[in-house]
C-alpha cells in the first residue's frame, strides 16, 4: 500500500499491530504538526504518534484498550 504524499491525508495510522494506551485528542481539538494524538504499545514499547498536519480532529477511532493491526487508522485530522 501506498503512504501518499508528505504531510499525509491527515489519518494517523498504526505503524504495527499493537493495543491503543492512551488517546490524547478529542474530536473537535485543535491539533499542530508534531502534537502527540495517540499511544500504541507494540513489543512492550510504548510509541507515540503525531499529527502530521494542523487541523481539527474529525474523528477518533480507537479507544484505549482497543487492539490494532498494522495500518489500522487511529485519528483523522482535518485542516
């Protein structure tokens, strides 16, 4: 699969399976670039994403406790 042009589609997806930590956005927050939105932990290490654009978060997908695959979206940010 594709991962689409620089500064994304504004989905942040899993990097790899793992389970959802903490979501640290709601929708309607206001994020930056480089604003940390979610954690997944995936081989007992904790990684934190970020946004990769300025927007408004659309949408939540995961809950903590929620298990991911791969590729899983996790957040979608609007400009």
């Amino acid at each position: 699969a594709s991962k689409g042009g620089k500064g994304g589609d504004g989905v942040v997806k899993s990097p790899m399976p793992g389970r959802v930590l903490r979501v640290l956005v709601a929708e309607g927050d206001e994020v930056r670039v480089g604003q940390a939105v979610v954690v997944v932990e995936a081989m007992k290490m904790e990684n934190e994403l970020f946004a990769e654009r300025d927007g408004t978060v659309a949408k939540v997908f995961v809950a903590p406790g929620t298990n991911v695959e791969g590729g899983a979206k996790l957040i979608e940010i609007h400009a």
